[in-house]
C-alpha cells in the first residue's frame, strides 16, 4: 500500500485519508469508508477507557498506565507544584513494525 501525504507541514495520515483507502481500495461507498474507520476509532477509544489493553497483530499494544501522584515544578517560576495521579496511553510497537521502520529508514539513507 502506497500512502502519500498531501502537505509538506504535518507529514500525517488523517482518519478521512484511511477512509479514501477504504474507498479507493476495497470498493466501499464514501460513507461506509467513514462509517468504519469512525467505527474502529470508536472501539478502540472505548476499550481504552474502560481499561483494558487494545493489541494490533503486526502493528503493536495500545495499554492503559495508571501514573501515581508526584512532585511538580513550574519552570518560570520554580514553584513546587503537586501532579495529581492519572491515567496514560501507552504504545509498544511490534516487532514487525520495528523491523519494517528499521528497513525503510536504511532504505532511505542516502550514501555518502
């Protein structure tokens, strides 16, 4: 699958670029395309939320840390300031994908 990004800025795939893919490669109408990938993010997003792990074969764990209450400090001012206890998304690739970025990072080296 060839992906191309569109703007030179913020070189990222967007939720109605995977929804064109859909279109374009598997033959959905627009608006099962959007429908499904809003339907992915959703469970995904949900899952999350409700605490529990999201794994990608291939691709790589979505997992839920709980960060425990620490000391903060404001930067401009040297305050000591209290960061309450919170919950964080964490991504682990797979080795596939690790294996797969290491390969198009040497693919685009240039030889010097």
């Amino acid at each position: 699958m060839d992906i191309t990004v569109e703007t030179l800025e913020t070189p990222a795939l967007t939720k109605a670029q995977l929804a064109e893919l859909l279109f374009e490669q598997i033959g959905l109408n627009k608006r099962e395309a959007k429908d499904m990938v809003d339907a992915f993010f959703d469970l995904v997003s949900n899952s999350l939320v409700d605490g529990d792990d999201v794994k990608i074969t291939g691709f790589g764990n979505f997992q839920i840390r709980t960060k425990s209450p620490r000391p903060g400090r404001n930067p401009r001012t040297g305050e000591a300031i209290p960061i309450a206890a919170r919950r964080v998304v964490t991504f682990h690739a797979s080795q596939k994908l690790k294996e797969q970025i290491q390969a198009g990072a040497t693919a685009n080296q240039v030889q010097v």
